[in-house]
C-alpha cells in the first residue's frame, strides 16, 4: 500500500531514491521492537532486579532525557549530512547489542549504562524514518497519508507485539523476549543498509536561509506535549477509571482500549487522505476539539456507556495529532526533516515523562480529576496551536543537492 500512495513520477522517484516500501519494512520491525520491549520494561526492573519504584521511576526519567538530547542533536545533524541510512543502521546495530545485553545483564546500574548509550541510540530510528519519507516525497500532496499510513504501521505492530511479549515472558522469560527484540533490531538495520536508498543533503534555498522565529516553534512544541500529554493520561488512567469510579470489571476496561484502538486504524488513514485536501492544521484542530468533547464526557460520565460512545471522540484527536501530526510538523519546517520529526517524537517522549506525576495527583483526588487535566491540557493546546497560526515557519521550496 505503501509503494502505491508514494508513487511519484519519475522525475520525483529518481531525486527522492525510489519508492518508500524499504521504509514501510524498517518501520515494521522497529514497531515490533518497540512493542516487545517498552511495556514490559518497569515489570522487568521490578520482577527481575527487585527495583524500587523510586528507582524505576529514575530509570525512566534518565533515560528519557538523554533520549531527548541525543535525539535532537542527531535530528539537526541529519539535516547537514547525508547520512540518513547511516542513523537508522547504527541505531539499528546500537539496539540489537543494548537488548541482548538486558537479555543477560541483571545488574540495575549496569542496565542504566545500557538504557543510556546502545537504547539511546536506538531511540533515534523513529524520527528518522519520518525524516526519511518526507526527503523521499520531496514536498509532494501525498505526504500526509503515507506519513499516516507509516504512524498507521506502527500502530499495527504494537497490535501484534504486545501479546507476543506476553507470551515470549510466559515461555522463555525475559532473556528470550530480550533476545527476540535483539533479533528484530538487527533485522532493521540489515534492511536499512542492504535495502534504503542513499539519500542526498537538503539545501535550502536562499529565501529559507533565515532561522524560524523560535516563539512560533516553542508555541507548536509546547502544544503538541500538552496534547500527547492528556492522550497519555488517559491511557493511564482509563483502566481504573473504569474500574473504580465507573465500578465495572478489569475486562470491561480492556474492551474500552480496544474499541479505542480499533476505531484509530481506519481514521489515521481517513484523516491522512483528506489532509492531502484540506491541509493538516486543520485537521488537527478539529482532532482536538473532538478531543475536549471526550474529556468532557468523560469529565461527567455516569456509566460505561456514555464512556464507549465517546471512544469514538477519543480516537479522532488520537489519530489526528498522532497521524496528521508529523505532515504538520514538517511543513512547518520543510527544508529540515529530521529536525520536524525530531521535535515531533520530543514532544512524545517529554509528555510521557509528564504523564506519571499527573496519575499521581489523579490518584490522590481521584481518577475523574484526569479528564479535568486531560480537558485543561487540550484546550490550552488547542490556544496554542491557533496562536502559532497557519503559515508555514520557512516559506519556499527546497532543492535537493547531492
């Protein structure tokens, strides 16, 4: 499907260095990867190593913020050099020895170590292979449904990924669901060397020379964090939400997160196809005001099926900041990909870190007070994404130089 919505003619295909199936497959087994080892990383320090929560909690914060200052300055590198294929093999490489060692590895500092340089590295495959397909499309009205369709895949995989490390812990413990996301990063780096394209350095025309003012990139940024953040929360909180104020069962909770998640496939798609229309911004606008209406229902539900009804708003502002989200960034900046998709998946990584304090205090005044935070956060994006305006921050078109 890829291959198909990325054709272009040929003149396009030879300057962006064929068509975006490669990428479709490097995406696919980071997404397993992804999927095999994040969930379980806190049930592994605590089952494993015998972790205190503190001590988790300073797992996850560190290694998210060195992720965060490695990421960045690879994204603004990447833009320099042409060595796009270079990151995603080395990060593919960095990942497969970080997991085999967590695979064998039972010593928290040491595991810290790992998580901080091999993981880290890892960490910066993901927004280069967006960086990667917005060089490939080269400016092209596709961008936004093959960028949705790339976040789609990703979504896809989590899908399968998860129950399979479930079961990978259920026969072979740890150490074979370290060894098999080891295996799938190796994968990705062998496609990437053996099968990516070399793609050239971006050179801006004279016009785009200028530096983007930086209250309008802080304003998107910031809006994006709070607007991952309240999606975030939600995730968090949803199960005991459910559980506890609503007085359903566990299962039920379940059912709630996978109406959500399967609603999110077909509207990513959707709402790709029709930014090629009516631009991104727009759409993720609208994304978020279906998302205060959620939070707002939520806010005041009373049973669980006012809660499903209302999944359907909860998934449109998932799969419109979340699939839409990274067209929007990069014509924000369209002669620096890495850097768009860079400061994209940092606004991810950072409301993650916000996500778990917010839990904290919903669990101490009690779980409805998430969808206030969660309708706070979305409105005040939603301010701040009208004040960053519509205009792209770089205006003009880019040429491609090798």
């Amino acid at each position: 499907m890829l291959t198909q919505i990325a054709a272009e003619p040929a003149a396009r295909s030879k300057r962006a260095g064929g068509p975006l199936m490669p990428l479709a497959s490097i995406a696919a087994l980071i997404g397993i990867g992804s999927a095999l080892a994040t969930p379980f990383l806190s049930l592994f320090l605590i089952s494993e190593l015998g972790s205190e929560p503190v001590a988790v909690g300073m797992f996850l914060f560190t290694t998210h913020g060195a992720m965060l200052l490695v990421g960045t300055w690879v994204g603004r590198w990447s833009d320099r050099r042409a060595v796009r294929r270079i990151v995603l093999v080395i990060g593919g490489l960095s990942g497969a020895a970080g997991f085999a060692l967590f695979a064998v590895l039972r010593d928290y500092w040491l595991l810290l170590a790992v998580a901080l340089t091999f993981t880290t590295v890892a960490s910066t495959q993901v927004p280069q292979v967006f960086a990667c397909a917005g060089q490939m499309l080269g400016g092209s009205a596709r961008a936004p449904l093959v960028m949705s369709a790339l976040r789609t895949l990703f979504s896809l995989t989590w899908i399968i990924g998860a129950p399979l490390g479930v079961l990978l812990i259920d026969v072979s413990g740890f150490t074979g669901l370290y060894v098999v996301t080891a295996v799938a990063c190796a994968l990705s780096a062998g496609v990437s060397f053996l099968w990516l394209p070399r793609l050239p350095v971006i050179r801006p025309a004279e016009d785009l020379a200028r530096p983007a003012p930086r209250a309008r990139i802080l304003s998107v940024m910031t809006a994006f964090v709070l607007l991952h953040a309240a999606n975030s929360l939600d995730l968090l909180t949803l199960p005991l939400f459910v559980t506890v104020e609503l007085g359903e069962t566990t299962r039920t909770a379940g059912l709630m997160l996978s109406l959500c998640a399967a609603l999110e496939i077909p509207l990513m798609l959707g709402l790709g196809a029709l930014a090629m229309r009516v631009g991104p911004g727009l759409l993720i606008r609208l994304g978020v005001v279906s998302g205060i209406a959620y939070y707002g229902v939520a806010l005041c539900a009373g049973s669980v099926w006012q809660f499903a009804a209302a999944q359907l708003m909860n998934a449109v502002m998932i799969s419109a900041v979340g699939g839409v989200g990274i067209s929007y960034f990069q014509d924000l900046v369209p002669d620096r990909p890495g850097y768009a998709a860079t400061l994209y998946t940092n606004a991810v990584k950072v409301s993650s870190m916000l996500s778990g304090p917010l839990l904290g205090l919903a669990q101490h005044f009690g779980y409805r007070t998430s969808y206030a935070v969660c309708l706070t956060m979305a409105v005040s994006g939603l301010v701040l994404l009208f004040r960053a305006g519509r205009r792209p921050l770089l205006a003009g078109d880019c040429s491609v130089v090798r």
